[in-house]
C-alpha cells in the first residue's frame, strides 16, 4: 500500500491550508465538503497522512519518515479512519488504522446481520478512549470520519461531546457530500473546507491519463466531479445508457417511450444511478428553458431544448424535487419494477405535459 496523495485540482488548496503559516493556528476539527465523486475522502487521507509526517516538506508528507511509513503500510498508531460498514466492505478491505468495529467486519464475524449503513455509537467509544490516551509518537493524532452525513443521531451526539472537549493533540476531518444533513451543533463544531468542483481542463487530463474513454462525455455525464466519472468508466457504465437515448428521443418527439421496454433495461441498474440519470436530464432541460446549454448530457442538448418547450418549467422544477426524494428511498422499494416504472411514468408525464396515468407511490 502506498502513501494516498492529493489529486492534481486538489495540490494548491492542500498546500494552503497545510502549509507552515496556516499549521500554527490549525484547527482541532474540520468539515471537507464538496460535490460527491470529486475525491473528498482521498483529500482527508492524504491530509492526515501530511499531518503525521515527522518531516513535511512544504506542508507534504514526505513519504520517507517513520510515520509516513507506518501510515502506508496501514499501522500509524496515531491515525484512525472511522466510516460505516458498508462503505468498509465496499472499499474491499480494512485498510491502515481501521477501528476494531470495522476490522472485525468482513462478514464472517459480522455473523447474519447486514454491514451498518451508519456510523455506530460504538464506533465513536472506541475513538474516546483511544484520543484520551497519549499519542504514540509525541505528534499529532488524526481521525478521518466519512461520510459525516452517516453518522444518526446517538453517534452524533457521541461525537458532538468529544469535539466540546476535544482532546489535546487531535486533529478531526469530517468528510461530507451532504453538510446541510448533519447535525447543525456538530457542524458548528467544525471549521468549513469546502472544496470546489475542479475546472474541466485538469479533471479531463487525470481522466485521460486514467485512460478513460470518452473522457469529455463521461466528466459530464458525471457532472464535472472527476472521481465519480472515472469510477462509472472502470464500472463499464457508458456516458450515456441505451434507456435514457431511448426515453429522451421519445419524449422529444412528443410521444410518450416505450416504458416496459425501459424498466426491462434498467433490471440490472442499480436504481440510485438511473434515478440520477434522470435527474440530471431534469437539470439539463431546466437549464435549456432558461436558455443555458446542457450541463450533463451535451450531447442531448438538441432533445432536452424539444423537450423544455414543450414542459412547463413548474412541473420540471418539482419533478427534479420528487426525483430527490425517490433517491432517498430507492434503496429498497416494494417492488422495484412497479416503482421504476412509476417514477418512469412520472417523469414521462412532466416532460410531455401530460398528468401521469398511474399516482406514484410518494
Ligand atoms: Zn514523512
């Protein structure tokens, strides 16, 4: 394992906020947020691993000290990574400074019960006692929490006590796609990174040095965030899905889709990700009403402009909000064919102007 670093568009931030001057009047927590897919928990990684370093050079891990050693072979004792179970077993593995609760989590021992979505109260004990020890290396003591938004309300609160007091030596880095869901006393807690969506030119270039075809479409199509869209490329999810050309000329055309045949192909998609798609396409025909070029899918344009004449913006504007909250339950619907063709039928319905022939379920 090596030592994580900061993706290219992230280097300038990071050697401004990690740099001398700024290191003297650090903070004990922060809160990194930004658009999902643009390598936020990569940044906090590389962050806590720089923090660690016994000899920085200009802010940097240097990779050669000690700690940095330690911290790449997954055993700085000084460093701990707190997230959900899922998102370990994701992941693949428990990598360097996994909480116990996490490393005994690889299924076997997890007995029957499902990996947690959350972050565990447990999880927030077990760093308590281990921030209320000295640290090992007379340095600091870093936690890498994410995403932050998994944390529930006990683990919140858990977390919320430590960082009242927060113990001498320790430095917390939330991870969040989400700010605006967590508790609003934690985050008062937290001084604010955000970081920005990086400017096309830089993600393009990563993407292409990734060897990402269609790199330019696929950065769209994950709306400039260039972490997601090299993780749709390595999961073999082309630019644009078959469906989606098929539901667009459509609706184009004026003629309600062939809704069987797209809830036939979105069987094998995981319904976050066509529930995104058809968010994003909302986007892009909001954006051409209001006359401003597609955002998502460029090579649409022509048919999201057809398709905004014809919507009435209200109807678009509150499709694009009923579309957030199936996200939210699109992990486990009833019947997950009823339900896509439901939210099918909803969206066909806006963009053609038409009330849909079947109430949706929510
Ligand atoms: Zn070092």
């Amino acid at each position: 394992m090596s030592l994580p670093r900061f993706y290219p568009w992230h280097e300038e931030a990071a050697r401004a906020w990690l740099g001398q001057e700024q290191r003297r009047r650090f903070a004990h927590a922060w809160l990194i947020h930004g658009l999902a897919g643009i390598g936020k928990v990569e940044f906090a990684r590389a962050a806590a691993a720089s923090l660690l370093c016994e000899s920085p050079q200009d802010g940097m891990a240097c990779g050669h000290c000690p700690a940095c050693t330690w911290y790449a072979s997954g055993n700085h004792p000084d460093f701990r990574r707190v997230r959900p179970e899922a998102v370990a077993l994701a992941e693949g593995q428990a990598e360097e400074g996994d909480e116990e609760e996490a490393t005994d989590a690889d299924g076997k021992k997890a007995g029957k019960r499902a990996p947690s979505r959350e972050i565990r109260i447990e999880q927030i004990r077990a760093l308590e006692s281990w921030a209320n020890t000295g640290t090992h290396r007379g340095g600091l003591r870093v936690v890498v929490l994410y995403p932050a938004e998994t944390l529930n309300t006990i683990s919140a609160n858990g977390l919320l006590k430590i960082l009242e007091e927060p113990p001498p030596q320790t430095v917390f880095l939330l991870v969040s796609d989400a700010p605006d869901r967590l508790l609003p006393t934690l985050v008062s807690r937290c001084r604010r990174l955000p970081l920005g969506t990086p400017a096309p030119g830089p993600a393009l270039a990563w993407l292409e040095e990734q060897g990402v075809q269609d790199a330019a479409a696929q950065l769209a199509a994950a709306g400039g965030a260039p972490v997601a869209a090299w993780r749709r490329a390595e999961a073999g999810v082309p630019p644009r899905a078959p469906w989606l050309d098929a539901f667009v000329t459509a609706l184009a055309q004026g003629k309600p889709p062939d809704l069987g045949q797209i809830v036939d192909a979105l069987d094998k998609i995981p319904a976050a990700e066509w529930i995104d798609a058809l968010q994003r396409l909302a986007t892009d025909v909001a954006l051409a009403q209001a006359g401003i070029g597609a955002r998502y899918f460029p090579e649409l344009a022509p048919h999201s402009a057809k398709i905004g004449e014809r919507a009435e913006r209200s109807r678009v504007a509150e499709l694009s909000r009923w579309l957030t909250r199936q996200r939210r339950i699109a992990d486990h619907p009833l019947n997950a064919r009823l339900f896509a063709q439901d939210v099918l039928a909803q969206a066909s319905a806006a963009c053609l102007g038409r009330r849909p022939a079947r109430a949706a379920q929510t």
